[in-house]
C-alpha cells in the first residue's frame, strides 16, 4: 500500500477522537438509565411502605367509628330503669370482692375499716353485639347509661367510694350480653365484738351486703369462683389484731317487702397480748409483788407501811382506769376485770393485814398499861392510908391542924393547899423519923407541887401521901 499523503493524516485523528466520545457517552448514557431504575425502585419501595403506614394509622379510626356506631345501636331504645329479662326470670350476679387492707379496727365503737374492689357480673341480653371485637372496655361516662344492680352494704357505717384522679370504676361489655362492674370502696362496718375474753378474744368481723329494693325473685346474688382474694397482710393495719382468715356465706332474710339474699364476709381476727402484757399485766403482777414488802417491815414503823399500803392500792386504782381506756363500756366481766381486781385484792388485802395487826397489838398494849395503872392505883391508896395513920400517931407532925382537916377533908384554895403541905414538911423534919420516910415525904412534896391543879384535900393526900 502507498503511503498516505500528508493530507490524509489529519483526516484520521479526527475520526478516532470522535468514536471515543461517542463511546465515553454511550455509557455515561447507559449509566444514567441504570441509575433512574434504581431511583424508581426506592420510589416504588418507599410509596409501599407509606401505604402501610397509613393503613396502620388510620386502622384505629375505622375501629373508633366502629365502637360509637355499637354503642349508638345499644343504647338506642335501652331502658337503664328496667332490670334484664324483667318479667322472665330473676337476674343473676356474681360478686368477687378484693381486699386492699383492713384496718383500724376500732373496739370502743366497734367498727373496722375496710378497702375493697368490689366486683358485679351478670348478662344483659340488649347489650349484645355482632362485631370483630369481643368485648368493649369502657369508663366511668358509660355507668350510668346502663342498669346497675342497687346493691348496698348492710352494716356500713360509712362508704366512700375513690374518685382521685377519677372515679374508680371500670365498666366490660362482651358480645355476648355480658357486663362487668367493678368500683373501689373505702367501708367502716358494724363489727360487734365479744369481750369476755379481753385480751385473749377472737372476733369474725362481718362485711354483708345485697339488693336494697330487688327480692329473690328478682335478683339472685351469686359468689363467683375465687369469691374473695386478699391483698398482702403485712401492709394491713390491724395493729392489736392479727388476721387469721376469712370465710364467706349466703342467706336469706325474711321481711315485710319481701326475702332478700344476703351475702356475707367474714374476717377472722385474733388479738395479740403484747401490748396488754406490757401495759396491764407486768405493771398489776409488780405492785402486787411491791405490796408484800410491807410483811418485812417492823410493825412499829406506822408511817413506812402505811405509805406503802396506800401508794400500792392507788397504784391499781390508776393500772384498772388505764386497761379500761381501750374498752367499750360494757355491762359484764372482761378477762382482764378479773386479772386486775384479784390483784386489788391482793394489794388491798396488805394493806388490811397490817391495819388489822395494829390494832390488835395496841388494844393488847392498852390494857396491859391499864392494868398495871390500875394496880399502881390502888397500891398508892393503900400506902396513902397507911402514910395517914402513921401521921396521925406522930402528934408532932399534925400539931397545929385540924383533924377534920384529914379525916373529912374539905375543898380549899391552891394557895392555902401550898401553905399547908409546906407546914407538914417541915414539921416532919423537926420531929424524929427515920431517914428514908423523910425522903419519902420531901419527894410526895414535889409530885403535889407538880398536880398542884387538883382542888381538894382528900386528892392531894392520896396522890402525895
């Protein structure tokens, strides 16, 4: 092949140049589509994913509309005043109760406190449904669009129901005509109390309830299995009581308007003694104990047991007034009654030991001083007569008196009575007697100076002479 000219060389690079760009954006071309497939796909996967998404939201809206159209169509024509199946057969409910807590009880009023979810359930056939969903769960706004059983707490005192933050009541309808009610209460109930055992007694306090205008024939309660649960005892405050168990019952009572069925809960509560141990029984049995200490003491010491006899009997007097405290006032004997007035007695009866001891002891002492005052007595007339007649047979001490003055002795002044006893003592000491009269006679001076208060002769010369 001849060599090309130079003019054909330019020619080619040219051509070469531009089937390499052709190429450069075929695929830049081929890439861009690609991309926009993939683009489409995530577009397609995304709108998919929004598609359920929507459907998931708004599911609950269709079921909204749902329930408001169920609920229109129940209550269209419904009669909340009239029971179910009026005029058919009586209406069952079954009741369950769960207990929250019992407690305080209080025995001075005799009530206890009682929190409970009190539950009803019966059927009510205008409340059935056709619908996917099997039951309605609803709130306090429907209670009162419905009949509701008028069941009411026989011995309630007191009810409160909770309504903080909003009323504690819940409400379940089911397809099938079924109802549920349920509402928390707060009930102080009658719980009379036997106390003849105190402070060893065990009580059943009762929780009764049933329909207040509905008799038998109408409506017939019904426990429902389990009929009664309890929430944890521990958290309870019975405080002087501990729970033992519970125990439910049926009867029927029998009135002017009708027989009525009246159910019954009945908690069983046995009352702890440590508090009364503390309180009544060590304190009575210590100053029974202190009482006795009296028996060690010396009988003379008056005051020392005295004190102690007394302090102690008040003692039991204030131990009786303080155990009573926690009591109704009842008209018969607590076990606790007896407890405290045996240990009066015992105190009581120290006390009266000592009293009766004493006395015996000073009447014994009493009439030993006054016999032997009495044979004092009359040993001094008996000198006193023989001291007169000594006298008389010594003229020199009588010289210068009268002897009418001893032997029938007349009232005289205290003055003159000084003057003559001085007179007599110093003529006994002029005349010649022995030593020892003459002692005699100057300490018989002394002694009548001393009762010199009496008024006549005749005492001085038998208490001197």
């Amino acid at each position: 092949m001849p060599p090309m000219g130079p003019w054909k060389a330019p020619l080619c690079s040219p051509f070469l140049l531009g089937s390499q760009s052709r190429v450069v954006r075929l695929l830049f071309l081929l890439l861009t589509l690609h991309l926009g497939n993939c683009v489409d796909k995530m577009d397609d996967e995304d709108d998919e994913d929004l598609t359920v998404n929507k459907t998931w939201v708004l599911a609950p809206k269709i079921h909204e509309g749902d329930i408001t159209q169920i609920l229109n169509s129940l209550l269209q024509g419904y009669d909340n005043k009239l029971r179910p199946d009026i005029g058919v057969r009586p209406t069952v409910i079954e009741t369950d109760v769960y207990v929250n807590s019992i407690g305080p009880v209080d025995p001075i009023n005799m009530e206890y406190t009682i929190d409970i979810i009190f539950a009803q359930t019966w059927f009510d056939s205008r409340l059935k449904f056709n619908s996917t969903m099997k039951v309605l769960m609803l709130n306090s706004n429907m209670v009162g669009k419905i009949w509701i059983p008028d069941t009411f707490f026989r011995n309630s005192r007191k009810s409160d129901a909770h309504w903080i933050t909003t009323p504690n009541r819940l409400l379940r309808i089911w397809n099938d005509g079924r109802v549920l009610y349920t509402l928390r209460l707060t009930i102080n109930a009658e719980c009379y109390l036997q106390l003849h055992n105190f402070p060893m007694d065990e009580h059943s306090c009762p929780l009764e309830f049933s329909s207040y205008g509905y008799p038998k024939n109408e409506i017939e309660y019904k426990w429902k299995k389990p009929s009664v649960e309890v929430a944890d005892p521990k958290y309870w405050r019975l405080y002087q009581f501990a729970f033992v168990g519970l125990r439910n019952s049926t009867e029927i009572s029998h009135t002017i308007s009708g027989d009525y069925i009246i159910m019954t809960i009945f908690f069983d509560l046995s009352r702890r003694m440590g508090y009364f141990t503390i309180q009544t029984y060590i304190p009575c049995i210590l100053t029974v104990v202190l009482s006795w200490v009296s028996f060690w003491i010396n009988k003379d010491a008056v005051p020392a047991r005295t004190s102690l006899g007394i302090t102690t009997v008040l003692t039991m007097t204030t131990l009786s007034t303080i155990a009573r405290k926690s009591l109704p006032k009842v008209s018969y004997v607590t076990a606790m009654d007896l407890f405290v007035s045996v240990c009066f007695i015992f105190v009581f009866a120290a006390l009266m030991e000592y009293g009766t001891l004493h006395y015996f002891t000073s009447n014994k002492k009493g009439k030993t001083t006054r016999n032997r005052k009495l044979k004092n007595k009359s040993s001094v007339k008996k000198n006193a007569g023989f001291r007169l007649i000594f006298l008389e047979s010594n003229p020199c001490i009588l010289s210068g008196f009268p002897t009418s003055l001893f032997t029938h002795p007349q009232p005289c002044s205290i003055i003159t009575l000084k003057i003559l006893l001085l007179e007599i003592v110093n003529k006994i000491r002029k005349c010649t007697i022995s030593h020892r009269f003459s002692n005699f006679i100057l300490r018989t001076y002394d002694v009548c100076t001393i009762i010199i208060l009496s008024k006549t002769l005749n005492q001085v010369v038998t208490l001197g002479l």
